[in-house]
C-alpha cells in the first residue's frame, strides 16, 4: 500500500513537473518564433534568398520544438485521463491532405518523396479532426525521420478488410525496418529504437500518444514491418454511422411510435471568419454549449454534416419530442443562448428551428436494427434537404 | 494610420518589443505594461482600443486584471484578446469566461493573431437581446 501510495505521487510530481516544464519552455520559444518571423516576414527589411531559406530552417526547428512541448503536455494529459477527443463527421481524404501539406517541407528538405492516394468514394469517418491530423503527422514525421534520402513515404486511406465498420490509414516508408523485439515495443511510452540510425531520436512520445489517441476513438494501430525492408504504421477510425449514433434513442421498443425531433442550430458571423481556426474554435465552443443545454436523457447532438454552402456552421440535435415539447425545447435553447456571455461578445448570430418526424413503424415486429436504420434514412434525408446549398434562403 | 491603440501586457520584455514590431508595422500604436497594476493604471490613462493580455503576471495575475477591468464601466468594453503560454486546454474556457474574447497559446500563428485583432477591432458590439432569432419551421 504505502509502495503505490508514493508512486501514485511520484506520477503526480511528474506530471506538474512535466506540465510546468513545457508552461516555462513556451515563452523563450515565442520570442524566437516572434521574431524569426519578423524578419522572414520582411517587416525588419528586405529578406533575399539565401536568407529566407535559412529563416525557414530556423522556423521549421521552432515549430518542430513547439511540437515536442505539446507532445509532453498531450502526455500528462493522458496520464491525468484528461485526453480528449471531440468526434465529428469528417473526411479522412481532406484531413490527410492537411497532414501532408504541414509536412511537405520537412519531407523536401531531405529529398524524400511524399505521396498520398484514398480509394474511391471512401465513406466519412466519425473522429476528431485535429487529432487524426495529429497521429497522421506524427507518422509522417517518424517515417520521414528513419527514412534515407530520395526515399518514399505513402500514406494510404481506405475500408478496413477486416472490418468494414471502420477506415484503415496507413502510412508506408522505405527506411530501415524494425526489428520483431522493437516492433513489439514501438508503442510504449519513452521507447528508443537501440542503436537507432536517425539522426534525432525525438522524446519517445510521439507513437504512445498516437496509440493512445487512436483507441479514444475506439480503432487500433499496428505496424507491419522488417528490418531493412521498410515499414508500415496503419490504423483504424470508425465510419461515421447516424443509425449508430441514433440508436440509443430507440432501445425502449414500447416507446417507438413518439415521434423524433430535429433540432437545427444555425451559427453565422457577423463578418466572416478570421481564420480557419476561428471558424474550428467557435464550433467547438458551440456543440460544448450545445451539450450542456440537453437534458441528460436521450438526446444526441449530431456531429457536423458537411458543408452548407454558405459560411454558415450548422449544429443538428436529435431528441424523442412532439410538436409542443419541441417547441419548449427551442425556446430554452434559445434562452440559454441569450444568456452566456462568451457566446454574447463572440460577434456571432444563431438561428434555431426544428422540424418533428413521425415515427410510425412499419409492423409491430420489426426487429430494432431494420427499424433504427429506416429512422437513420429518414433523418439523413431530412439532413441533405437542410444542409443543400441554397436552402438557408428563406433567412432574413 | 488607422491610429487604434493597442495595451500590450506581459512581463517578458521581449515578447513585448516582438508584438510592438509586429503590431507597428500593421500601422496600430503601441502601450504597455509588465504587471496587473500597470495594467489597470495604463489602461484607465489611455482608455485603449484593445488589450493583449498575459496570464501569468506579477502584482495581479492576468484573470485578476480581466477581473478589475470588467468591474469598471468604462474599462469593461474594452477588448481582450489572451495571450498566453499556459495549457489551453485547462485556461481557454477559464479565460473567455472571465471576459476575453480570444485565447492564443504560444507560440502565436502572428496571421492568425492579426487577423483576429483587426475582426475584434471592426466588430459592432453585440446586443445580446437582440441575439437568437427564430426562423420557425425549417423547410423539408
């Protein structure tokens, strides 16, 4: 007992040691970054060539060790079980794409080619951005790293043959390989590669906290590799499923004929997005919000459906209400609204409206999973009609 | 010129003297102050358009400052954008309750920063009766 009550403090004393450590190692790393970025920005004056290539190493090292901070940070994070994920309904394709563009350059500087492909008409996943684009970049950067130059790194996304419930990402590298005893302990917190060829090993971080990012998301990661035939990192994010997530809703069978509400939640700036970024945290802060406003029954709040043809975000919630209930619900939400104060400065206008959809079932007897999956088709198609481009006209 | 004074607030001296540059060559004047003290002096002084603010400050950390300002009806429409190297994680929320109106870690994206300063900086102050409008039945 009293030998795990001071480890469980010593784990303690880690992680406000580590959380302080990369707290202090932010600001002399922000005066850098601030001011390489001056003058690479040529606000202290003209910059030529030579000088801007050497102004990007010195930023791709600031942002490299910037990286290694929040590595550290995600690390107490994990140990503190204060991991987060936050699931939407997003396209791997696109999300890859970002992750190959961050690491184009670092990719260049060492002649490697860096190459992405998706199979056809891949379904959406159900995963957090920002965190896929997190571990895909962090694979990227690995295979990059214990490739030689004029190598090749592919990244690949496509259905998971051993279960079609879920997308498979795998980024591929022509390095030097694994050997079984690494491969088996690539994943653990603060594993080195021995007698590793890298020119830099890193913290021995990066693949624990992908592994731990991809299981939030309930997929798995593996590698397949060999030493000195290359190797292959790949893992796996549920597709997204509306009937997955709606079926809570309809576990109580004597209560299917109540019909479903569909609430909408309109989010609009005033005068466009600053950044992209903005747009990300806004969102993010509304759904928090949003969630907070259901009652801890069976609602859900649907993650983002796709673009909605204007700047306009678009929230969606689903809960077991009629005309009236819905009404009253609308109402609050709306109150709620008017009444926080972030939302209040943020320069943002919301519009709600709802619409009730019958629920009648076809026969008494048909089975949950037929009768979920004919809900879910309903309401995607109630779905397409509110997010298709041009339909926010009626708007004043 | 478009003569918007910004209040800079952080003890680094050096994190001061990078934003003043990046925010002089935006054409935006430039005040400052290293504590929470200052802060509250400075800004009552020169009433400023905006303020950056630090969250680890000596003599009033920077939710104190955020705290004093808002309790001051002519010190509480003045802007806050929080810039600050603490976990946004745990301080983000904390921060835009306490009353600001962005949250940047950082190292800072100086685009990023720039272009949120310039949006808070045009935007109308919000009514917020005037905030939720229901658009009724949606069409299907």
């Amino acid at each position: 007992m009293e030998t795990e009550r001071i480890r469980n403090q010593q784990v303690q004393l880690n992680d406000e040691f580590l959380s302080h450590v990369s707290h202090e190692l932010r600001s002399p790393l922000a005066a850098i970054y601030e001011f390489v970025s001056i003058v690479s920005d040529g606000i202290a004056g003209e910059v030529n060539a030579e000088q801007a290539e050497y102004l990007q190493i010195a930023t791709r090292n600031v942002l490299q060790l910037r990286s290694m901070i929040d590595d550290l940070l995600d690390v107490t994070r994990v140990q503190g079980g204060k991991l987060r994920v936050e699931p939407r309904c997003i396209s791997v394709p696109d999300v890859a794409a970002e992750a190959i563009s961050f690491c184009r350059s670092s990719a260049a500087a060492r002649e490697i080619a860096l190459t992405f492909d998706a199979s056809a008409g891949l379904p959406r996943a159900y995963a957090d951005p920002r965190r896929i684009r997190q571990i895909i970049v962090n694979l990227i950067s690995n295979a990059i790293k214990f490739t030689p130059a004029k190598g090749q790194v592919k990244v690949h996304a496509g259905i998971y043959e051993k279960n079609p419930n879920f997308l498979s990402i795998e980024v591929m590298d022509t390095g030097f390989g694994l050997s079984e005893e690494s491969s088996r302990h690539v994943f653990e917190r603060l594993y080195q590669v021995p007698d590793s060829q890298a020119a830099r090993k890193g913290l021995g971080l990066g693949l624990y906290i992908c592994k731990e990012l991809v299981c939030r998301h309930g997929g798995e990661i593996w590698v397949r590799t060999r030493l000195g035939e290359g190797s292959t990192f790949c893992f796996t994010v549920p597709i997204f499923s509306l009937a997955a997530l709606i079926a809570p809703m309809f576990r109580d069978a004597t209560k299917r004929a109540e019909p479903v509400a569909l609430f909408v939640v309109r989010m609009r700036p005033e005068s466009g997005w600053a950044t992209e970024e903005a747009r990300e945290e806004a969102s993010l802060d509304t759904r928090n919000f949003l969630q907070r406003c259901l009652p801890p029954s069976l609602d859900v709040l649907l993650p983002e459906m796709g673009p909605t043809g204007s700047g306009d975000v678009m929230f969606l919630l689903a809960a077991r209400a009629n005309e009236a209930e819905a009404a009253v619900m609308s109402r609050r939400i709306c109150e709620q609204f008017s009444i926080n104060e972030p939302l209040a400065r943020s320069g943002l206008t919301f519009a709600i409206s709802h619409r009730v959809l019958a629920t009648a079932p076809h026969e008494d007897r048909e089975p949950t999973e037929e009768f979920v999956n004919r809900m879910a088709a309903r309401m995607q198609e109630c779905i397409d009609n509110i997010t298709r481009p041009g339909s926010d006209r009626d708007e004043q | 010129m478009n003569n918007k004074k910004i209040l800079i607030v952080d003890d680094d001296p050096d994190v001061r003297r990078g934003l003043q540059v990046r925010l002089k060559a935006n054409h935006y004047e430039t005040l400052f102050a290293s504590d929470g003290i200052t802060t509250i002096a400075e800004a009552r002084k020169h009433q400023p358009d905006l303020i950056i603010l630090d969250l680890g400050l000596p003599a009033g950390d920077g939710f104190a400052v955020m705290d004093l300002l808002s309790s001051n009806d002519a010190l509480s429409v003045i802007p806050i954008i929080v810039v600050s190297g603490r976990d946004r994680f745990a301080n983000r929320d904390k921060a835009l309750q306490a009353g600001a109106c962005a949250f940047f870690q950082k190292p800072v994206d100086n685009h990023s920063l720039v272009a949120t300063i310039r949006k808070v900086l045009g935007q109308r102050r919000v009514v917020a009766d005037a905030f939720v409008h229901d658009l009724g039945e949606i069409s299907s």
